[in-house]
C-alpha cells in the first residue's frame, strides 16, 4: 500500500498577508460547493478539480480553517507532543445518528428474535465470527469452515491460528460477562488481562504476553517490503500514557462531552497509535471498542461484528490510520472510516432480523403439527427443512442453545421417539439425520404415527467428547 502525500502546512501558506486575506473571503465559498462532498484528504482533494479561480492549496487551506475552528482535543499526544482531536462534519453526525437509530432503546427487535434461544444462537455466531475475522486482519491463516468447526466442536486448536481465534473467542466472550458489570472501570491491569487473553500461546516471546514492551523490544508497523507506516511512541511513555488513556475511556477527560460512539472509535485508535505491546495491538484495541460500546449501554453490539466487515476491505481501514497522521492529528478520517463501518454492520443486523422473522414465520407453519416441541427441538426442525442434509450431534445442540449434555441429548431423542429425527451411532457417539419426508410429516399432523422408537429401546448415554459438527448447524444465523 502506498504511503499518502503528506498536506502542505496550511499555517506557513497564511502567513502571506494578501494569501491570508484572500482565503478569508473565499472560506464561505468554498465550504458552500464541498458541503456535500466527503472529508477529503490532501492526497484524494489534489486529484480533484479546484474551484474555479483557486490553486489546490488555496482550496485546503480554506478547508483547514473551516475544520479547525471546530476542532475538539483530547489527551492522546503524538510522539512529538502534539495533541489528536476532531472534528464533527455532517457525514459523522449523520452516522451517529444512525447508529443510536439502529441501535438505541428505539429501536424495537421483534419479540420471536430477543427470545432468548434466538438470541444466543446470534450472539453465540457473532462471537465466532468477530474473533474469526479480527483475528485474519492479523494475518491468521485458516477458513471460517475450519476455525467455526473447531470453536462449534470445542476441539484444541491445531496451530498459532487457531490457538489466536480461540484466544479471541474467549476474550469476546469475556467482555460480554465484564459488560454486565456497568461500574467496572478500565484499568491498565485491566488492559493487561485483556491482552493476556488475546495472545496467550501465540507469541514468540511467551512472557511479552500481557506486559508492555520494552525499550530494546524495537516495534514498529510496516509492510512486508519494510516501508514503515508507524512508529510508536517509545516505551518509556507507555505507563503514562495507558493510564491517560484509561482516563479517557472512564470518561474522566475531557471536560467537554464527546459521544459515546466517538469515544469508544477513539480508544480502538489511542491504543493501535500507542502499540504498547510487542504483537496483539490490533485485536486489543478491538476488544477495548467492544468493550467501550457495551459499557455505553449500546446492548445490541452484542449481535455486531466489526472485523467481517474490516476485513473485507484492509487497505482501508490502514488509510484510516495513515490519514490521521499525516493531516495533523485530525481523527475525523479514523472516525469517519469506523462509523460508517459500525453503520454497514447495523444494517447486517437489522438484515438478520428481516430475515428472522421470516423464517420463523415459514418455521412457524411447518411445525403447525409438531405439538409438545420446546424451542430448541423447534430450532433444530427449522433448521432441517432449510438444510436437510445437515448431520446433528449432541455437544453441537447442547454448545449452540448453552445447555447441559443431558437437556440436549433429551431434546434429540425425544425427536427421535417422535420419527422427526434418525440416529446412527459412532463408535460412542451419535449423529441424528432427519428423514426425506420431514416436511410431509409435519405438514400431516398425524401425531400418532410420529413415535416410531419406544423408549425402552434407546441407546445409553454417550460422555460429551468433541464432535465436529457442520458449520451451518442449529444455530446457523446468516444463510
């Protein structure tokens, strides 16, 4: 990726009295034709035609007026001493008030998804495909089919990346419990504990895990043909500067109110900036988002992943990052980039609950003839009319609805007393198939013919070893 040209100084343009004054009476103007337009960068604004009757530097510098007078700092300082902030254009306010439309206590999700077999199954499949993605952003190689297997099975991972995906399941995991505690600060050990999780048994250097690096740890962010893109600050600094931004977080600084949306995007970015640690900088500063947004009470983050959506489109996300840096401090490209991302992810949510809905209404109708079914037996029959050819095992139901082992194999066999479910038994452990004609049976209601296996003949109990289970299985989601 190729580094951004850096923007002209636009303080040593002004200090020409006539250039000064000529942008005075043009800022208006200006602002008036791009009013609409992006926040645009030096490096994507020269590529543009000026307006009519100014040079390219004329229009940024009179662009860099209008956003400086609204510009807001906070405490995050760059490796020189000067301070970050932003600004807040149209485009993010828009954002962010999209966000909390689509996110907020307003926003009503339809009873048959906030059931809580429902919302398990969603929040269970988000938490798997956060740590998936976060952790291929930071080079994991593996496929979602693998990595989904192993977590679905509870098998141990096979190498680094699927020890990092289990690291990162885990500490998604560990975040939702935290969120629970509403006057949990952070705190650096808090930071710490978080990565710890994030890198345990994936570092070259086992004890850098949950410790920020050392002065003769040289680390620094670059691409595989070594052009540099960061330099962190150096790591006598890091004490201070986590527990300023700890500060932060908390809500301590500034004096000023800054929402909470853009204070949760700027702890994802103060951390990346700071790189306290010798690896797992990125996928901890994803956590302490999450962390961020759940604190504030933004409870159906629970259903987003950020990094499937990161992931698709890496280069951007580092121009984010590069942007920022080179115009001055100014976080409003990183925001901008991270808003629009959260929107993108809000949208896949409220996709997910159209598409709920109608399958439980088409679920609804198919089991019109299945009486006496809990909702898990009805999520696995749902389940089955759409995939038929799925393959069902116990440690799957019982890890996808959070059940005990003796619950789900209950659930399994009563279906299989009941001719909705076959079982075929493997070595001591069994898979259940549904028959061809499910749909007719159900459709049928011919209850009575419906208990095909007694009690007297079914199986013993199998212990709860790991079994890979297909990737779309009763908890499947987004299909």
């Amino acid at each position: 990726m190729k580094l951004p040209q850096i923007p002209p100084n636009y303080r040593n343009l002004l200090e020409k009295a006539d250039y000064f004054q000529h942008i005075l009476l043009s800022i208006n103007k200006i602002q008036v034709i791009q009013r609409d337009d992006r926040y645009l960068h030096w490096n994507d604004l020269r590529r543009r035609p000026a307006p009519e009757g100014f040079t390219h530097e004329e229009w940024w510098v009179a662009l860099k007026l209008g956003r400086m007078a609204k510009f807001q700092r906070i405490p995050l300082l760059d490796r020189a001493g000067n301070s970050f902030g932003f600004g807040l254009p149209d485009q993010l306010m828009e954002l962010l008030h999209g966000i909390d439309r689509g996110l907020g206590a307003s926003f009503a999700v339809p009873e048959a998804v906030r059931e809580p077999a429902s919302r398990n199954q969603y929040i269970i499949s988000t938490l798997a495909q956060e740590a998936i993605s976060s952790s291929q952003l930071e080079g994991a190689a593996t496929t979602r089919e693998v990595a989904r297997e192993m977590l679905r099975s509870g098998r141990p991972p096979r190498d680094n990346s699927e020890r990092m995906i289990l690291n990162n399941y885990r500490t998604m995991s560990h975040i939702r419990e935290l969120a629970h505690q509403p006057d949990l600060l952070l705190t650096p050990e808090l930071v710490f504990e978080l990565h710890r999780l994030v890198t345990d048994g994936t570092l070259e250097k086992p004890n850098a895990s949950g410790r920020l690096r050392l002065e003769a740890e040289n680390v620094r962010v670059e691409d595989m043909e070594g052009t540099v893109y960061h330099q962190p600050p150096p790591a006598a600094q890091l004490p201070d500067r986590i527990r300023i931004m700890c500060d932060f977080a908390n809500g301590r600084t500034p004096a000023t109110f800054i929402h909470p949306v853009i204070r949760a995007i700027l702890l994802h970015f103060w951390l990346a900036y700071d790189h306290p640690f010798v690896d797992g900088n990125g996928r901890t500063a994803r956590a302490l988002f999450y962390w961020a947004m759940l604190r504030a009470n933004y409870q159906l983050f629970e259903f987003i992943s950020i990094s499937e959506i990161l992931l698709r489109a890496p280069a951007r996300y580092a121009m984010a990052f590069l942007h920022t840096e080179t115009d001055g401090n100014d976080l409003t490209y990183f925001l901008l980039h991270q808003a629009g991302v959260i929107e993108e992810a809000v949208k896949n949510l409220h996709g997910y609950i159209a598409r709920k809905k109608d399958r439980l209404v088409e679920a609804a109708r198919s089991l019109r003839g299945a009486e006496n079914l809990n909702h898990r037996q009805q999520a696995l029959l749902a389940h089955a009319l759409r995939e038929p050819h799925t393959r069902y095992k116990i440690i799957a139901h019982q890890n996808s609805h959070q059940v005990s082992h003796q619950t789900a194999r209950d659930d399994l066999f009563d279906l299989v007393r009941r001719g909705l479910l076959a079982v075929e038994k493997n070595g001591r452990s069994y898979t259940f198939r549904t028959p061809p004609d499910l749909e007719g049976r159900l459709e049928a209601g011919a209850r009575a013919s419906l208990h095909g296996v007694s009690a007297d003949v079914l199986p013993e109990a199998s212990p709860a070893t790991p079994i890979t289970i297909p990737v779309r299985s009763v908890s499947s989601s987004r299909q």
